[in-house]
C-alpha cells in the first residue's frame, strides 16, 4: 500500500511536469521548417499521454484488485484468528474436561477398595448392603460409560483439531499464494510503471530537444525578419509616397474622366460626321455609278438596238432531206457575222440581222450574246428575250437545251441568282417567277390553279405605265432549283407563293 501511494505520488509529479512541459512556449513560427516535426513531437506526446492513461486505468484497476484481495485477506485472517481461538477455547475446554474426568476417575479408582470392602462386607452383613453395592456398581458401571464417552468426545475433539490445523495449512498456503500473487502484480506493476516513466522521460527530452532546435530557428527567423524589416522600411516609405500620389490622382480622376469622356465624345461625334459624309460620297459614287450603268444601258441599247434580232441555224437534219440542195439552203458570210444567205424559191435572198450564229456556235456562244441583258434587269431595266421560228427550228433547243448542255434560261437563271448572290450584303433582292401563255388572244396562267381561267393585262395604277397581270400567280424563289421545281409543279421547301 505505501509502495502504491508512492507510485502514485510519482506519477502525480510526472503529470505536473508534462503540465508545465505543455505550457511551455515551444510553438514553431508559421511556415517555420521545424512545425512539422513538433507537431509530430506533439502527436508522440498525446500518443504517450493516452498510453499513459491507459497504464493508469491498468494500475488503478490492478489496485483495485490489491484491494479486493488484502480485504480477503484480512477477512481470512480474521476468520482464522477466530477458528484458532474458537479452537483454543474449545482445546481448553475438552482438556478441563479430561482433567476433570480424569480427577473424576482417580477419585472414584481410590474409593473402590472401600467400597468392595463394603461389598465384601454388605454380602455378608445385609441386603440393604447388597442393594448398595450393585447401585455402586451401576454408577460406576455409569461412571465407566461415561469415562468411554468422553473418550469418545476427546477422540471426535482431536479429529476436529487435526482437521483444523488441516484448515489452517490449507489457508495459510491460500495466503501464501495470494500473497506471492500480489507481489508478482506489484512487480508487474513496476516494471510498467518504470517503463511508463522511460517512455515519458524519453518522450521529454525528445520534446525539449525538439522545442530547444525549434526555438533556435524560430529566433534565427526573427533575426532574418528584423534585418528585412530594417530594408523594408525605405521601401515602404517610397509605397506610402507613391500610394499617396495615386490616391490624389485617384481623386481627380472624375474630372479627368469627364474630360476624356467629352474628348472622346466629340471624337466620336466627328467620326461619326465622317462617316457620314463618306457614306454621301459613297452613295453619290454609287448614283453616278447607277447613272453610268443606265448610260452603259442606253449605250448598248443605242448601239445594239432597243429590240435586236438573233438568228441561229441549227445543224441539218434528216428531216431537212440531203444533198446539196439541204445543205446550201442557208450560207453565211464569212466577214460579216450579221449577214445571212438563203436561197428562196430558187433564188438568193440576203437578210441583215443583229448577229447570226452558224450550226457550229455552242450554246455558251449564245448566251454570252445575250449575258449583258440579264445584267441590266438586275439594275432595274425590263428585258424580254423570246425565240420565234418554226415547228422544229431549235427554239427549245436555244432556250431550254438540255440536261448535259443548258440554253439561255438556265444559264440566265444561274447569272441572276450568282449576282444577287454577291451584292447580298449591300442589297435585297426579291425574285419570284410567274408564266403566262397568250394564245388566239387569249391570256392563260400556266402556274395557276385554274389554267383554263381567262385573264386580263392591265395599266399598273401607280401610274408608272407599267402592265400587270390581276390574278397572276407568283411563286417567291431563291434558287434555280425552286424555279425548276415550280415549272415540274413541285412543292417549294424555301418558296412562298404570293
Ligand atoms: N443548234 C442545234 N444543235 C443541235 N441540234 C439542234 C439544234 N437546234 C435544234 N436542234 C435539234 O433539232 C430538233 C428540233 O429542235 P426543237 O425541238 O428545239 O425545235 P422547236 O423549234 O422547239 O420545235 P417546236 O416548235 O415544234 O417545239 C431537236 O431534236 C433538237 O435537238
């Protein structure tokens, strides 16, 4: 028990210390290269503070157990003590007992011999003598059973001591064991305790040393703080002027604002002005330009006619016959391109046109003849090209063509949406297509619903002299394709009919 309070005393003073360890500035400055190993040093040291808990739960428990054990102990004791003096008293009480009937025996052994005497003497003398003798004889007879009893008593008596001290080996070897029990978990309680300390003390010095490296940085970092404190504080100062000028630019910056703002205003205002003025220059350029197309107009109408005449003579076909007759039928003059030879009845008739194309042109040829029209209807002029001949001269042949080999319109048609095309970003251009037969004087829409319905060419009421058709079906287009769906009478996908 001292030894435990001695312990505990120990371990009381070992806490102290930690305590005092603990509150012992030993903290790394931040970003020092030491926090890590002292915030390991400090893990260690919970770790070995928990441990150490641990051992002190283990050790309070093992007291416990002590305890538990000296209490049983001494109750034992206590048992013991009783049943050995239960036992003495009882010892003394069957020996007073022998005594006594060991007295009891001796005595009546010494009065015996009077008494046979008296036997002796009452067998002869009376019977009242003989009545005595034979009750002496039944109390000795008694005394003698007695005397077997106590002996028996004397014998159960010594059994029960033997058993006893039996009793008392039995404990006392109990006791031993306990107590040699107690003695190894005290040992045991030792050793842990010394270890604990080991541990603890290690862990210490570990700590200190640790704390002492830590602390020795922590005071070469202030130096090296210090020394750049001492440099730092010209260049602070310099930050404070320069932090004061901005500030007092910062102040007048509204006004510089105001006045930047109404510079770039009247910058942009002029700009805007220029802009302006070019974009009158630009759209009187562009009046003179229309101006000079329409005088190009005028010019290649002037030159070339306002209504020219094309001809075009198709290569000889079986259906023209053979021989010369067929093939000298039509000659051309070989300087002039807009002369044209027949032979009529027999006889050379010579006929002056606009151009004339031999069998030989190519399609191409021909368009590019009539190119320039397709560019004045997008300046605004109205053009009409027709082919007039007779069944089989080549009309379908110029306009339409073919598939592999296009005519006027196709080619006409790719021109027009080519050039709409390329002037979309400056202009707007709406096209829509419509198709009217006249025939025996009579107007048809070919596009319309009702192709049988009779309709009527009117004067535009706008007054611009211009002819109209009340009724005639249009379709909006935006390529060649749409064109040529609307003339095979296909559903347009982007076309709007108006
Ligand atoms: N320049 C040409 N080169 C080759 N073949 C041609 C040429 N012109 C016409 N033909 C051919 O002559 C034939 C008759 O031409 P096309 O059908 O164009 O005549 P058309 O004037 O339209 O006749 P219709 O008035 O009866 O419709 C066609 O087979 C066509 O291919």
């Amino acid at each position: 028990m001292v030894e435990n309070e001695r312990l505990r005393q120990e371990m009381r003073r070992c806490e102290a210390e930690l305590q005092e360890l603990r509150t012992k500035p030993a903290g790394p400055c931040p970003g020092c290269e030491h926090s890590q190993e002292s915030a390991q040093l400090r893990d260690k040291l919970s770790q070995l503070q928990l441990e150490m808990a641990e051992s002190k739960g283990m050790l309070s428990e093992l007291n416990l157990e002590v305890q538990q054990k000296t209490d049983r102990l001494a109750e034992v004791e206590l048992r013991l003590k009783d049943c050995l003096a239960e036992k003495a008293q009882e010892e003394e009480r069957l020996s007073r007992r022998l005594r006594d009937s060991h007295e009891t025996i001796a005595s009546l052994r010494a009065q015996s011999p009077p008494v046979k005497y008296v036997i002796k003497t009452v067998e002869v003398e009376s019977s009242k003598t003989k009545q005595a003798l034979s009750e002496s004889q039944a109390r000795n007879q008694h005394l003698q059973e007695q005397v077997a009893m106590q002996r028996q008593v004397l014998k159960e008596m010594e059994q029960q001591l033997q058993s006893s001290h039996q009793l008392t080996a039995r404990l006392r070897a109990q006791i031993a064991m306990y107590e040699s029990e107690l003695e190894r978990a005290h040992g045991q309680m030792l050793e842990e305790m010394q270890s604990l300390e080991e541990d603890k003390n290690r862990a210490i010095e570990e700590a200190f040393a640790r704390a002492q490296v830590e602390m020795k940085a922590v005071h070469e970092n202030l130096a090296g703080v210090r020394t750049n404190l001492l440099t730092l504080q010209p260049a602070l100062r310099t930050l404070t002027n320069d932090y004061n000028g901005l500030k007092r630019q910062v102040r007048g910056f509204p006004l510089l604002l105001q006045e930047a703002l109404r510079s770039v205003k009247a910058e942009i205002g002029q700009a805007i002005e220029e802009v302006n003025s070019n974009n009158q220059e630009l759209l009187r350029k562009y009046r003179r330009e229309l101006q000079l197309r329409k005088k190009c107009h005028n010019e290649l109408v002037r030159l070339k006619g306002n209504i020219r005449v094309i001809a075009r003579v198709r290569p000889v076909t079986k259906e023209d016959g053979e021989g010369p007759e067929a093939t000298n039928a039509v000659t051309f003059d070989a300087d002039d391109d807009s002369i044209i030879h027949l032979l009529h009845k027999g006889k050379p008739v010579s006929f002056e046109l606009d151009k004339v194309f031999s069998p030989q042109a190519s399609q191409q040829d021909v368009f590019q003849e009539v190119q320039a029209l397709v560019t004045s209807c997008i300046d605004g002029f109205n053009v009409c090209i027709f082919a007039y001949g007779q069944t089989g001269a080549g009309k379908t042949y110029t306009m339409e063509g073919t598939a592999e080999n296009p005519g006027i319109n196709q080619r006409a048609l790719q021109l027009l949406f080519s050039e709409v095309q390329e002037k979309a970003s400056d202009w707007e251009y709406t096209i829509t297509v419509s198709a009217a037969e006249i025939y025996n004087e009579v107007l048809r829409d070919l596009l319309g619903k009702e192709p049988q319905e009779k309709l009527e060419i009117r004067l535009c009421p706008d007054g611009s002299g211009q002819l109209y058709v009340p009724g005639l079906t249009e379709f909006q287009v935006q390529s060649v394709d749409d064109i040529n769906k609307v003339w095979r009478r296909e559903p347009l996908t982007t076309a709007t009919l108006l």
